[in-house]
C-alpha cells in the first residue's frame, strides 16, 4: 500500500503531535491491520513525561487497540481482510526457553508494539500473525481494545493462586486495579478492600464489589489485625510498595506490577522475619491473553465505567487530563 496515513507521534516529553507517515507494507508472516481503538496505558503517561526508559522519541506509541484487517502478507492463511481482531502487542522470539515453557512474556529478545517498534497511535500498523486474535462478528471493538489490560490482570491473580477465603488488598484504583478486582473475583476472591486517593474511581469499585479506602488511617480501621494474605500493588511508588508489605500477615504474599518508580526502600528485616512472599508481575503470558480475551467475549467482566472516547487528533489534551486530573476517567479510547 503506498499511501500515507496519520499518527500521533511523541516528540519529546509532554509533546505530541499529528503527523503524516508512510503507511507500512507487511512482511509475508504480518499482517496489516487498520486500527479503530486504542486506549491509552499507565506506562505511556509515563513514557509520555519523559520517565519511560522503553519509549525514545520519535515514536509512535499504542498497544492496547482493536480494528480491521486492511492486507495480508504472502503467508497469512488464519485471516481474511475486514476480519475484526485484537492484538497481542508482545512479539517474542518462540525459539527460547522461556518461549518453549510458556513464558514468551519474559523473552529477552521481545518486542512491545508501541515501544520497540511503531505501534497502534496511527490509522495503520502491522502485527506478526501469530500475534492477532479474532473477534466474533457480534464483539464490539471496545472489547478487543480492552484485552491487553485485563491480560495484565489476569497474569497477576494467576500468580497469587488467590483462594476463596483470601483478603485481598488491591492499591490503585486504575485500569488495571479495577481489572484486578474483577479478576479476583472471577477467581473466587470475595473479601477485597481497594485504595486510592481517587475516589471517584473508588465509587466505580464499590459498585464493582470491593471495600474501599481513601487513606491509611481508613485502612488500618479495616484491615485485619493479623493483616491481610495478599497485596497487590498497582501503582508502583515506593510508598505504595510499602503499604503492601506494611499490610501483609505473616507468610503472606505481596506481587508488585506497578512501574512508576524505578526503586524502593523496603523493610527488608520485616519481610525477613516475616516471611513474606515476594513476586514481580510483567505482562502476561499468552494464556493470560486468551483467558482474559475469553472473559471479555463471555461477558463475564465489566467494561471499564468511565470509559471516554477521543479522537486521536485530541490524543495530547487526553494525555494531559489524564495526568493532571482522571477524575472518574477510567480508560481513555482514542478513535480513528
């Protein structure tokens, strides 16, 4: 296809811009797809200050998306064009071990649509086969697009093993908190308390089926004496990776998946002598991608309330709002 198209393009920190650029040709095992949604990650607001290390401008940014395929490599044989599909944005090699054991997440040759290469802030983008996933016809695209952050979700509830009599404290009630609350209780959770400083968005995971809390002082009214047996932190200060071991029973397990902040001061003697049980969460795995892109089409977990939809041409005022005040904004969709 030798056309342009348009694409939101970061140019440096807090500077985004629309630009026209050639629109890709893909590879024989790729295929092209026209993107119709694709929202807007916790780690491209990051990226988008400057405090990504993953994200160099010029870049197009986008790795949560839906939409349509447009053409097919030489190759292709699962898709037809129009067929509507969500994306898999990890591209790993599939030779290593970690790819051979079910852990492409953690290929260390992997790629991130959006990052490594151009992603899906743009009409069109190209995507390795085995990286797209069909949507029923009767799917909206607002469920395709929603997949990749769910995945996220679902990858850390599988790691805490969370039982049917498990406290669960959940810190951050953003996106991927409140997939993490849904997901919990999909699993079978149902005593989980939810803290933010937002409380509109605390609102959002009352109805979603959670306790909440605003502050600690309000925690610590309604935590368990012997703590709580999982902590799941999902903003990625150092502060808030305190609160969790802070919180913690003794033998309890604390998985961080935020990324704000690149180190934290632990009580390490505490964790020592508590033996608390301590586990990273990156990404998910391809099974996490289905089971949540499974859980999607089954209707068994909400779209996100507070879903706003942008076109992309606002797509740096969206990044700014988001930033400096989401409100009840839980998931802005840009739109093409």
């Amino acid at each position: 296809m030798n056309a342009t198209m348009k694409a939101l393009v970061y140019e440096g920190p807090r500077l985004m811009n629309m630009r026209s650029l050639q629109v890709p040709s893909p590879r024989e095992d790729e295929v092209l797809i026209k993107v119709k949604k694709v929202g807007i990650c916790g780690s491209e607001l990051s990226g988008y200050l400057g405090h990504n290390s993953l994200r160099k401008a010029p870049l197009v940014m986008g790795h949560e998306f839906s939409g349509t395929i447009e053409e097919l490599g030489s190759k292709v044989s699962s898709f037809q064009v129009h067929n509507h599909v969500t994306v898999n944005p990890l591209i790993s090699c599939l030779k290593c071990n970690k790819c051979i054991t079910g852990k492409a997440h953690l290929c260390t040759s992997r790629q991130l649509l959006g990052a490594h290469v151009p992603g899906a802030f743009a009409e069109y983008v190209c995507v390795p086969e085995r990286n797209v996933y069909m949507l029923p016809s009767d799917v909206s695209l607002d469920i395709g697009a929603l997949a990749e952050p769910l995945a996220c979700a679902v990858h850390v509830c599988r790691l805490a093993n969370l039982t049917g009599i498990d406290t669960v404290l959940i810190i951050g009630a953003g996106p991927i908190g409140l997939f993490l609350l849904q997901s919990a209780k999909i699993l079978g959770s149902s005593n989980i308390i939810m803290m933010d400083i937002n409380k509109e968005r605390l609102h959002i995971a009352e109805k979603l089926g959670a306790s909440t809390v605003s502050s600690v002082e309000e925690l610590r009214g309604v935590i368990p004496k012997i703590g709580v047996d999982i902590a799941i932190d999902a903003v990625g200060y150092d502060v808030t990776r305190n609160h969790c071991v802070e919180f913690l029973k003794t033998s309890g397990k604390v998985i961080f998946t935020g990324l704000h902040e690149s180190r934290a001061s632990l009580p390490v003697n505490d964790i020592i002598r508590k033996e608390i049980n301590m586990q990273g969460a990156f990404a998910y795995t391809p099974d996490d991608f289905e089971i949540a892109l499974h859980w999607l089409i089954e209707r068994k977990v909400e779209l996100l309330p507070g879903t706003v939809y942008l076109p992309i041409e606002e797509g740096q005022s969206a990044f700014e709002s988001l930033i400096e005040n989401a409100g009840n904004v839980t998931k802005v969709l840009l739109t093409l």
